[in-house]
C-alpha cells in the first residue's frame, strides 16, 4: 500500500488549490521522481472530468530540459515554441510538482542563456499572476531536498506533510486578522539586523495564502506602490537559491522604489546580473509575511523557508496585478528575511511585530 498521505495530498492540490472544473484542460509538470504523486494528481483530475496534460521533465521542476538549453541557439532559447505557445495561451490551470534529483541543474547555463529562458516564458506571467490561469506549485520529497534540509528523506517526508497537511480553515482565519491590520495601513517599515527599510501598501490589499498558488501555503502577502521603497534590507540569516547556484549575504538598498546598489559575499555578480535582465527586476513586486506553524527553522528551501513563523520576505521583480501590482519582470525572486530575535514590523508608526511575535 502507497502512502495515504500521498492522495490526501492530491486532493488539496487538485480539488482546492486550483479546483479544477469539468472539461478543463490542466497541464501537469513532474520528474520521474514524482510520479505517486503525480498519478494521483492526474486520477483525482480524471476524476472531476477534466484533461491532465503531462509535462515530463528530467530537471526535477518546471521550465524544459537544460540539455536541450546548453545546446540550441540562442535566438530559440528566447521565445517558446508556437506548440508550446498554444498550450500556455489555452490551458485552464497547471500542477507544478517540483521533485529534484540534484539541485544544482541549471548551473551549467551561463546567466544570458537563464535570461533568455525567462524571456520565452514572459508572455505566461501575467496570465498567471493575474489569476487567469489557476495554479499551484508544490514538492515531493527527494533525497536531494532531504539533504539540501541536512534530513534523511523519512524526516523530510514527515516535515513535509506536516507542513501541508493542516486545518488550512482555521489558519486562513488566523491570518486574515494579520492582513486587516495591513490592509489598514499606508506605510510598513521593516526594521532589523542591518535593515530599515520601509514602502506603501496605500490602496493595496492583502492575499492570505490558505490554499493558493504555493503548498504548503501561510503567508500574507502584498505588491507594494512600486515607487514607494526606501532603505536598506540585508539577508543575513539565510542563503538562497537561484539558477542552479547558491548565494548568500545579499543586501539591497532602495531608493525611489528601486533596488539602486545590491551586494552578496557569495556571487554578487550573478546577483546583479539578474536583478539587470530588464527594467523592473530592480522593483520590489512582493512584500510577505510567513505564518506557517507547521515551519520553524531554515530548510535552505525558499518555498517552505518563506512561511516560517516570525520571517518576512521581500521579491523583486514582477508584482501581483489582482493586488493591484504593476511592476512587471520575467523575475520574480523571493528573498527571506527572519525577524527572530531582534526585528521589528511596524505599520503607520504601530509596533506590530517584535522578535517575530505579534502584538495585535
């Protein structure tokens, strides 16, 4: 017998997640590492009368096959397919079920060839950003996530689904109290090790994340007035990933709503390469608030990392437009920040936030 936490995992992916309507087309990415959760992904769409598309990737996560990447030219690396192109213009929702076999794949693409790629996938963003297309995007338990969180991948296994399997009802209660006092506010400063930095959520609203487009979901997140950034913000606490290639020591500082200096103490040309693939990587597109019980500690995994109780985090580049963002970059890059101990969140002069514990 299969594990029985694999279809329950399913059924919050297909049936609430995206919810996912008879007659729709749903494309599904995986690995072969993924598949029990991917046949069962695709029996629960089966199920509600709709078409599951299959997107196999030997990659481990989205986005095609890095061999074929190292070797096409590039004027193709720029633009999809129009198959492709078709099917992203169509599709009703997407599963993306990352499961990796090494975390590493992609760091044989030099930066302009990764740019390249995100260019051919610009045109998808703002069906997805906007909410046209329903998605969700989640992981399997591999060994190389277990060991990226320093676990055997039994204990990633158990913290996984401990993670995703909640009372997501009485979390999005919980958190949407945390989003009127946000919604209320006009400015939100963010004060902690190395970092004081503050923008607008004039005319803005919040997204309680119960059941969306991340899993594990917990988090309450903005797209800040995209002028409205000033300060600095350093990622002290935390490394993080990107393209295949770990970076860490990041520190931004804001000005006029962009990000004007950006320094790392590991791969700080990369990082600036990225925040320069076009004009609005440098904007912050995202300000979020992880909540999340189930996550306590770092897991080197920006997908849980950014729902730990007592966290922020800051993305640059592409905003949300159903929040009323209107940045828009094919970057979207979720960056961690713990407030645990010593950080502070205050809203229009409020202290709401000290040491990552509210004081609503």
């Amino acid at each position: 017998m299969g594990d029985p936490r694999i279809e329950e995992y399913a059924e919050l992916l297909v049936d609430r997640c995206v919810d996912v309507q008879p007659g729709w087309q749903v494309m599904v990415s995986a690995s072969p590492l993924a598949r029990p959760l991917y046949e069962q992904v695709v029996r629960r769409i089966a199920r509600r009368g709709a078409y599951a598309l299959s997107r196999v990737s030997f990659d481990g996560g989205p986005g095609g096959d890095t061999a074929w990447a190292e070797e096409a030219p590039e004027e193709l690396l720029g633009e999809l397919p129009e198959i492709e192109r078709h099917a992203y213009d169509t599709v009703d929702a997407i599963v993306v079920i990352v499961a990796p076999e090494n975390l590493r794949e992609g760091v044989s693409l030099p930066p302009e060839r990764q740019a390249l790629l995100r260019k051919a996938t610009a045109p998808i963003v703002p069906r997805m950003l906007g909410g046209e297309i329903k998605w969700v995007g989640c992981q399997y338990p591999t060994q190389a996530l277990a060991q990226e969180a320093g676990m055997t991948l039994r204990q990633f296994e158990e913290f996984l689904f401990g993670a995703c399997l909640l009372d997501w009802e009485a979390m999005g209660r919980d958190m949407r109290r945390i989003a009127d006092r946000f919604d209320a506010a006009e400015t939100v400063r963010v004060v902690g090790h190395e970092t004081d930095v503050s923008f607008s959520l004039a005319g803005r609203r919040g997204e309680v994340d119960a059941l969306g487009a991340n899993m594990p979901g917990g988090e309450v997140f903005y797209s800040p007035v995209e002028d409205s950034t000033e300060g600095v913000v350093t990622f002290s606490e935390y490394p993080t990933g990107h393209g295949g290639r770990e970076l860490s020591g990041i520190r931004l500082r804001f000005a006029g709503g962009r990000a004007l200096e950006a320094t790392a103490t590991l791969n700080e040309e990369y990082l600036n390469q990225v925040l320069d693939t076009d004009d609005g990587a440098r904007v912050l597109g995202e300000f979020g608030i992880g909540c999340n019980p189930g996550i306590r500690e770092h897991m080197r995994n920006t997908l849980f990392d950014e729902k730990i109780e007592g966290t922020v985090h800051f993305a640059v580049g592409a905003g949300f437009p159903f929040l009323g963002g209107t940045n828009e970059s094919t970057v979207h890059w979720d960056l961690v920040k713990d407030l645990r101990p010593g950080g502070e969140i205050w809203c229009d002069g409020e202290l709401v936030q000290r040491d990552g514990e509210w004081l609503l």
